[in-house]
C-alpha cells in the first residue's frame, strides 16, 4: 500500500490528528497550512510502523517549510526528542539543516516483530539569522495597501474569485534570488472582510520588501489565471524594488527579474513649504519630455545623467525657454526589458524605451533614479519629489503621462505579475470566454470602468496630487476609459436598469462612472486634466470626449490641418483660421474653452519639428521591423529633396518652415506643446517610431542645442517669450469680432477659397496695442497691403523668412535699425513684402513721424 494511497484511512487521520495535537505543544501555528508537497519526501511503502514516522516527518516539513511559525521552544540540533505513539515500537529523532532545494525529510520503518527502531530526519542547516518574530492580527480592509501605524503595518488587497491569499516578506538580498523570507499566510475568517483580504502585522521591517501569493482557479477561458507559484505585485506598493540600472538583465540574464514593493515607513521628505503653482490653463506653455533622453547624452554634463535629478540639473533651460509646465512621458513603474530582444539592423537591443506599459501605477519609475534601488526604494520617491520641488521653485508645473488603457502583463501568453495573478477578471476587459479585448493595441485593456478599478484609478490619481504633489495629468489612449467594462450592468453603476440599454462589453458611454469620479472629486477636478481622445479600436473623440466643462484634449485636429496648410495643401485656409482661434468649431458648442485644445504639430509618436520639414516618408529601418511600424500619413514635406544631404536652397527653406510652424503654435488660441528636442531641431532620422531605442535617437542633444543658440533656439525662446507678454494669445473665451479681425492680401478681404494659401488677422492686445499676423503658404512671393490705422504704424518683430538675428527683431539685435530702415519704403506706403512660405508679426506702434 502507498503512502499516497493510506492517508485516508481512518486510523491515520486519527493519528495525524494526534501528532499536530502533540506537535501545537511545541509550535505555534499562526495560520492554516496546506497539505505538505511530496517533492521533498522519500520514504518507504506505508506500513503501520512506519506511517507515524512519515506522517510526523511531514508535519515537521510543514512547519519547518512555512515562515509563519513563532518557535516557542525552539530544540538545539543536537538534540532527540521521542514521543509516544499508538505504536509503542516507534521512535522519532530529528535534526534540521538548510537545504537550497528545499527541506530534506526522510521516513523509514521496519515493520513490526521487534524489527529495528524506525526513525524520521528533519534536516536544515542552522539559519545565519533569527528569524524576525511578527505578531499577527486580523487588520483592517481598507485603506488598500501596505500602510505604516504607530505599531506595525496593515496590508489590505482585494481578490474576488481567490482561493487563498498568503503575504510573501523578503528582503533585500533574498529577492534576486526569488526567496521569500517569510511567509503570512491569510485565514479567511479571520483575514477577509467582504472582497478584501488583510492582515495587521507589528515586528521589524526595517529593510523588508512584500509581494503576495494568490491561489485559486487556473481556467483562461473564465478569465481565470491564480498561480500560487508567481509572487505578485500589490497594486497599491508605493514602490517597486527589482533591478536598480536601466537596461541591464537581472541575475541568470532574466529579463523579469522578481519585484517586490516597499513597505512603507516613517520617513518624512522637506518639501519646504510646496504648494500647487495653480497656473490658469490658458496660460502654460506645455514641454512633452522623457526623463531619461533629457539629459542621458553625454553632452549634458550633469552627474546624474538620464534620472530625475538630471532632470533638475537642466530646469533652468525650460525656464529660459518660456516653458511653464512640464509633461514627464510615462513615469509609472515599467519594465523597460519588456521588448529585449536583439536588433540586427543597429547591432544592439530593442528596449521599451518610452515607457508605455506599466507594471505599478504608484510607484514611480525606479530606474530614473540615480540611487536605483538601493534604500529599499525610498530614494526613488525622494529623487521624484525632489524633481517637483525643484520645477515649482522655478514656477513649473509637473503633468504625468498616465497610462491606464494596459498594462505590462500583456494578452494570455504575458507574464502573471501583478493585476492578472490578483483577478485578472476584474482588472481586464474580458470576452465571454476569457479573451482579451484589446482597443490599447497591446494585448489587453484596462477594465476601467468596473468599480473595483475604477476606485483604482481615482486612488492612484489623488496620491500623485497629494504625496507627490504633480499638478496634473495626461491620460493616454483615454477613449478607452469612456468604454463599458466587462459584464457591463446598468443597476451595478446607476442603481437603476435604463431604458434601452443595449451596450456590451467595450461600447463607448455618454457618461462613463470613471470620467465622472474624477471630473467631481475634490481633489483631481482642481489639476489640469488632459485626454488623448482617441485608441486603437477606432474610438476618435477629439471635440467630443466626455469634458464635465474641465477635461483638455490632445487636439490632433489641430496638427494635421496645421500641417496641411503650412506646407502649402489647397482647401485649409478655412480650417487652418479656426485652428488660430482655439478650435470653436470643435469646443465651442459644448461649452469649452480655447484652453480645452492642447495644440500641438509634433510629439513623441511621429516625426520631430526638423523631420517634418526634412522627410516625405517614415525610415524606421532601424527598428527591425522592415520598416512597417509606424504611421504612414504624416503630412510632412521635405521642401523639395529627401533626407539631411540636400542643397543650401533646401535647407534654407527647411529652417523657414520649421519656424513657420513654431510661430504657427505660439500664436494659436488654446494652450502650446512642444516636443523634447524641437527647440533646437533634434532629428531622428526620419524614424517616427522611435519607441524601442535607448540611444541617440531620442536623447536630447546638449551640443546641438548649444550649435543652436543663435539660431533656431533664439527663435523658439523669443517667440515663446512673445506669446507669454502678449494678453491676447491667451484667451479665457475664444476671440470675436471686437477683438479679431481677417484680411486677405488686402486688408478685411480675407480668401477662404479652395485655393487660398493666405491667412491674415489683426488683434487687439492690451499690452503690445495691435499685432498683425500672417501666413503665406504660396510657393509665390506676395506684397500685401495693412489695414491702416491713423496716427500709428506697423513695425516688423518677426519675418520667418529671414535669416537669424532678422527672424526676431528684438531690441538686442545688432543693427536693428538699419534692417528696419529696409522695409521703410513699404511701410511707410502701408505694405509689406512676404515671401513664399513665410510668416510674420507686425506691431502696431505711434508714428512719431506724422
């Protein structure tokens, strides 16, 4: 008879109950166990002599195995115990000793008859370290999370359809090893309240990191994943320890090293009296950045290139800009290995580089840290509170890119990490037999409106608001947070069934429960809220998206009419006028404001401001993907010849166009974005995918900024500079006919034909009088006539059609005069000569002649 075979019978459960009677003498158990694994047993065929051995033994192992147990007595291993069995002629001795594969047990038995004493060895080598001893409560189910009281830590996680749910301590030095220091496992009488496993613990853990176990159903075509073998992120960690530098493998060159979060303990940051900077919308200048490519090359000369402190190094360059507010590219935990694999084309390896796919959604990026993870990742909340710190000093503010449409963990072959190992059929959006919906285009989608992750969210967003103290958000692909979640139920959101109501899994709603938390929460309805209305299951919601009177838009409209007529398309001038005014044909009749566009012509997915003008066609080569990733409708130009190696007449009309499309975004209603690098003309090559490169693609060149300085960065700065001292390209309402008016080559005859490449308009402005601005797209030069305006003149500031210093003709510009003198007899003839692809900014000022 085998021992798997005799554990039933009912005279060995009456002695197993026995021997764990005999056995709580001397341990005590905190929390039920689970069956002992028989991997690590050998022992002989179950006879009645020897199944007390065997069964002690691996109640021993058991206990031994599990580092919840508190050693009341704990015997010198050196020593024997015996113990009084139903069978007299049986004798237990044990010793222990660490084994790395795990505790050796073995049974052995002689049958009866005076047969030879049979014995049960327990081995394990003596530990180099006491245990640390926990005292163990119930703890309470909220807040979610591992939170710090005056006596110990509660942890609180939430799993519906689990099983069974064990807290895994590990330290610092056990974790590349994937070993758990101690275990915790959970009683569900005692350590489940509703949904909401916890527990409260009191002890040292100091240098203590935590993850979970989950147990339950394996059933992917029930949306169910539990594997009590993953050691699982808690959503809610406020950092994530596992590899401390970027872009390097982790022990056994694994890509997926072991995290584990930080528990969180008294250490107070000097924020030195931070408050939000509180900036009006209208206001901002906004500069989309990665923090790693701002000053990762080696001509940033800063002592923590590539990290959060880098970043602050290089504040002052922003500042001098014109920009006021700063919009970091994804910052949340991420696994920046996610993609390694080698590339042949360049000879090294892909990265994912930009970050759009997050493992924790509270924890800041650790290897943007120039401590790593040393600190047991302290030092990465800090370096990140210190970067805010440092902009608000400087009056910039701090957005994040958020990315709640996916997460890392993929479609059905990504790894279990976090959220998939906890409910995967909660947190993802889920076909009636465990698919993965997939509108983010990466292989899963955020079940953002379920309450469970919906309350997620909202949590995540207040933390970043309150303890790191970011004055607003980004949110990508954010269509994807206005569809219904998984088993959509009108009752469960509402409370009551609605008329009609049709919608299923993924369909887009009016009123999505998410948009609205946070649109009406008193904390998030007061920072700046900004949506990219768009996703990859078709939802385009630019002008339309779900707005409560407070949510921005990425306005993509804006860039590619933009686009269109600056490089001279017939049939936008019409267009290309409501994008000056702050788009009203988009948000006006739902009651927004100009402030409500964010405009912007190039950002980090696409060609740079410099390829724009530079490129017709994407050259992504160096991806390794034959060149098919990538958008192929860019609505670039490059002026006549393909790539850098071109005339001096190309070139010349290159840095035109360049600046035409700046002075373009900085004179529209509505709010500015520039992209990392387009201030000085950053090329990529004509790669608008850049994505999946940790090199100088996308690393913001300090050099070539410094090459600039006289030249194209001069303009960027004077012309932002402009805008900010300009009252009226800042609107709080968009512009009527009091303020603005059009005009064609002649004055008040403005052209919105087919044909039209010429746009002009006049507006007031309480500091700088009257502007007049205007664009001419023609591949023809044209003399145009100023509206007239007695007693005064108009003076020329900006001709984009000029070579530096005569783009901007400020006050510091040597022989200013002279080259005004030039313009004297147009001017004074109330005319003004442009040239093809050119742009300019007249001021009205007093004829001190007349």
């Amino acid at each position: 008879m085998s021992l798997k075979n005799c554990k039933s019978h009912p005279y060995n459960v009456l002695l197993f109950e026995q021997l764990k009677s005999r056995l709580d003498d001397h341990w005590l158990l905190t929390a039920p166990h689970t069956f002992f694994n028989h991997s690590h047993l050998s022992a002989k065929l179950c006879t009645d002599s020897n199944l007390e051995a065997f069964l002690y033994a691996s109640l021993m192992e058991k206990v031994l195995r599990s580092a919840s147990y508190s050693p009341l007595h704990t015997p010198k291993l050196t020593s024997t115990r015996h113990f009084e069995f139903l069978n007299p002629n049986i004798q237990i001795k044990y010793r222990t000793r660490r084994n790395n594969n795990g505790l050796l047990v073995n049974a052995s038995g002689a049958g009866g008859g005076g047969g030879e004493l049979d014995t049960a060895v327990v081995e394990k080598e003596k530990p180099k370290a006491l245990p640390r001893r926990f005292q163990v409560l119930q703890g309470s189910p909220t807040p979610f999370g591992a939170t710090a009281r005056e006596d110990g830590v509660n942890f609180a996680i939430y799993s519906h359809n689990a099983t069974s749910a064990t807290l895994c301590l590990m330290t610092p030095s056990d974790l590349p090893q994937k070993r758990i220091t101690q275990e915790i496992p959970l009683d569900q009488l005692t350590n489940k309240t509703g949904d909401v496993w916890h527990v409260f613990l009191k002890g040292d853990f100091t240098d203590m990191l935590y993850g979970y176990r989950f147990d339950g159903e394996f059933c992917p075509e029930e949306g169910h994943y539990f594997d009590s073998s993953e050691i699982l992120l808690d959503p809610y960690a406020k950092a994530v320890v596992s590899r401390g530098e970027f872009g390097v493998l982790g022990p056994d060159d694994d890509c997926w090293s072991q995290m584990a979060g930080i528990i969180p303990l008294a250490d107070e940051f000097d924020w030195e009296g931070d408050l939000p900077l509180a900036f009006a919308q209208r206001d901002l200048v906004i500069y989309e950045m990665h923090v790693r490519g701002f000053t990762r090359h080696e001509s940033s000369k800063t002592e923590s290139r590539g990290a959060y402190l880098g970043v602050v190094d290089k504040l002052d360059h922003l500042k001098e800009l014109g920009v006021n507010c700063i919009e970091l590219m994804p910052c949340h935990e991420f696994n920046e290995l996610e993609y390694f694999s080698y590339n042949p084309v360049l000879g090294d390896y892909r990265l994912n580089y930009w970050g759009y796919s997050t493992i924790n959604y509270f924890s800041p990026m650790s290897r943007y840290a120039s401590a790593g993870a040393r600190n047991c990742g302290i030092n990465v909340i800090n370096e990140f509170k210190q970067l805010v710190k440092e902009a608000h000093k400087r009056g910039i503010e701090v957005l994040m890119d958020v990315v709640f449409n996916h997460t890392a963990e993929g479609n059905e072959n990504g790894p279990i990490l976090s959220f998939r190992g906890i409910d995967n059929s909660v947190f993802y959006m889920l076909a009636p037999k465990g698919e993965f919906y997939n509108y983010s285009g990466c292989g899963n989608t955020f079940n953002c409106n379920h309450p469970i992750v919906r309350q997620f969210i909202v949590d995540t967003l207040r933390y970043w608001v309150t303890e790191m103290h970011v004055d607003g958000f980004r949110f990508d692909l954010a269509s994807i947070l206005t569809r219904g979640s998984s088993l959509w139920d009108a009752v469960n959101v509402y409370g009551n069934q609605l008329e009609d109501d049709l919608l299923t899994t993924g369909s887009p709603l009016n009123s999505p429960p998410l948009i609205d938390m946070i649109s009406n929460d008193p904390i998030l309805r007061g920072v700046k809220l900004i949506a990219e209305a768009w996703d990859c299951g078709g939802l385009y919601q630019v002008g339309t998206f779900p707005h409560w009177g407070i949510w921005s838009e990425w306005n993509g409209k804006y860039r590619d009419t933009v686009r269109q007529f600056i490089k001279g398309t017939d049939g936008f001038a019409g267009a290309f006028a409501e994008c000056l005014c702050g788009s009203p044909n988009l948000y006006q009749v739902g009651g927004r404001k100009p402030w409500n566009s964010i405009n912007f012509i190039c950002a980090h997915d696409g060609f740079t401001l410099a390829d724009l003008v530079t490129y017709n066609d994407k050259h992504n080569l160096a991806n390794g993907e034959d060149n098919k990733d990538g958008d192929s409708h860019n609505n670039s130009w490059n002026c006549g010849q393909e790539g850098e190696f071109v005339s001096i007449s190309v070139k010349r009309l290159r840095k035109r166009q360049m600046r035409n499309f700046f002075l373009c975004l900085m004179v529209s209603q509505g709010v500015p974005m520039i992209y990392m690098g387009d201030e000085y003309g950053h090329t990529k090559g004509g790669n608008n995918n850049t994505y999946c490169h940790d090199n100088h693609m996308n690393y913001f060149q300090w050099d070539k900024k410094e090459e600039s300085s006289s030249d194209f960065f001069r303009f960027s700065r004077l012309v932002t500079n402009f805008r900010h001292e300009c009252e009226s390209l800042g609107l709080s309402d968009f512009p009527t006919a009091e303020r603005l008016q059009w005009h064609g080559h002649v004055p008040e005859t403005p052209d919105w034909s087919e044909t039209s490449r010429f746009v002009a308009f006049t507006m007031k402005d309480s500091v700088k009088s009257e502007l007049y601005i205007a664009f001419n797209t023609s591949h023809l030069p044209v003399t145009i006539t100023l509206p007239e305006r007695p007693g005064y003149r108009w003076d020329p500031l900006v001709d984009t059609s000029k070579p530096a210093p005569f783009d901007f003709l400020n006050h510091d510009v040597p022989e200013r005069d002279l080259a005004i003198k030039q313009y004297a007899h147009f001017l004074d003839a109330n005319l003004y000569p442009m040239l093809s692809y050119s742009s300019i900014i007249l001021l009205l000022t007093p004829d001190i002649s007349a």
